[in-house]
C-alpha cells in the first residue's frame, strides 16, 4: 500500500482481463475498472450490473483506476471524485483485441438500451466511460 494512499497497493496484479463477476454470471460489460487495493477487475457504472462500484461498497476499497486501453486515472467511489495514483503492477489494461463491449459472444444486439447513464465523471472524461 502508498503511504499517501492506503486504499492503493501498487503490487497487486488485476484479477484477469475481464470482469470476475460477469465471467462467472456469463453476462457483458462496456467497460472495466481495476480495484486499486486488491486488484479486482470490475465493470463500470454504465455497465448493466455496475461490479467495480458494488465491489467498492461491499469491501470497502474505495479507489478503481480504468482498465480500458490509454485510460489511467482513478476514481475515488467513497468521495465521486477522480484521485492521483501511483502505476500499478501490470497489466495495466484489457487486451486491445478483446473490444468493448464484451464478451462480444455475450453482448445483445440491442446493448445500447441496457446501459447506466451515469454522469459523474467530469466532462474530458466522459464517453460511456463512467466509474
């Protein structure tokens, strides 16, 4: 863990390439963020089930960073605010090839119609890319 931050530990790998709880539930996700405690990888709020956000509530790791390809920052749920933090251990996004939305195998035709819109990422971050 930092010493500026507790809720980031910088060594901790992401728990694969895709969110654990929509692999496991054999749902889809837009986009995925990375627990910045524990590594977990999450889907975002605009996806249909919001993983990375309930994993914040539910076990108190408050701090995501993106896990979408050219994406760094982080986002502090606790406060709804974007955060500093350090590099994680890699890597350090999904696979470009993987796309989004994915599993693409898994995505409806109509998935647009079963997103979150959840505005509140400040504007230069904005594009379905919610917390």
């Amino acid at each position: 863990m930092t010493d500026e931050t507790p809720a980031i530990d910088p060594d901790v790998p992401p728990t694969g390439d895709g969110c654990v709880e929509c692999l496991a539930d054999d749902t889809w996700w837009l986009h995925l963020r990375r627990c910045a405690q524990c590594g977990h990888v999450g889907c975002c709020d605009s996806s249909p089930e919001q993983h990375a956000s309930r994993h914040a509530r539910e076990q108190g790791h408050p701090i995501a960073q993106s896990f979408e390809p050219g994406e760094d920052w982080f986002w502090d749920y606790a406060s709804s605010q974007e955060v500093p933090g350090p590099v994680l251990a890699p890597p350090t996004s999904r696979p470009l090839e993987q796309g989004s939305p994915a599993p693409r195998d898994r995505v409806p035709s109509d998935w647009k119609t079963h997103l979150h819109d959840v505005q509140v990422l400040p504007p230069h971050r904005r594009r379905h890319a919610h917390p």
